[in-house]
C-alpha cells in the first residue's frame, strides 16, 4: 500500500534536482585521455577546474584541454603560495642577509644585557 507513495516521491526529488542544475551558471571543461577518448565536463562557474580527471571510456588520466591545447602544469605549479623567506630571498643577496643577520643579533643582545640591570 505504500508503494506508490515511494515511487511519486522518489519521482519528484530527482525532478527538483535538475532544475537546480540547469538554473546555476555552467563551464564545461573538456578532457582527452592517451587512448584518443574525449569527453565534457560541466563544472560550476567559480570552481576551480581540475587538470586531469579519470577517462570515463578507460580510466586511464585524461587531461584537460583549453582551446585544443593540453593545459601544463606549470600553469597551475605558478600559483603555488610562496613562503615568506622566497621573498626575503629574492630582494636581498647572501651578504645582506649575513648583515641582517648580525645587526639582529647585536640588538639581541644589547636588548638582553640591558634587561638585566641588577645589583
Ligand atoms: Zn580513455
């Protein structure tokens, strides 16, 4: 007696879903694996596009292609955050380090020494 209630309702959820699909803005992704397989991908328009994903035919990695051209690595490599002492690195040579190095160490201990003034 309770069948037909589970088989509207199971109807009319899968029916909602995909209008929710439809109504949010879309890009598709194209990807091609080693064995010549090409397939599409649609992604949300502010997600961040994956580089390879598993061929749907083989399951081999099929990597994603922009405008015909296989997307590099490097491409996604660059954005990788720098630490602060790669910055530090770039603007100043070994020496100035060195000096750097030096001048906070003599503060240090100019610092140190006079925090203990006692009798
Ligand atoms: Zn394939």
């Amino acid at each position: 007696m309770a069948e037909t209630m589970r088989g509207t309702g199971l109807g009319s959820k899968s029916l909602e879903r995909e209008i929710g699909v439809e109504l949010s803005e879309r890009v598709i992704a194209t990807f091609q694996c080693p064995d010549g397989h090409q397939f599409e991908l649609k992604f949300a328009l502010d997600a961040e596009l994956p580089r390879t994903w598993d061929c749907k035919n083989c399951s081999l990695e099929a990597i994603r292609f922009e405008d015909g051209v296989e997307v590099p690595f490097e491409g996604v490599a660059k954005d990788a955050p720098r630490t602060h002492l790669d910055m530090v690195l770039e603007r100043r040579t070994p020496e100035e380090l060195e000096e750097l190095l030096q001048e906070m160490l003599v503060s240090m201990r100019i610092r140190r020494s006079s925090g203990k003034i006692s009798a």
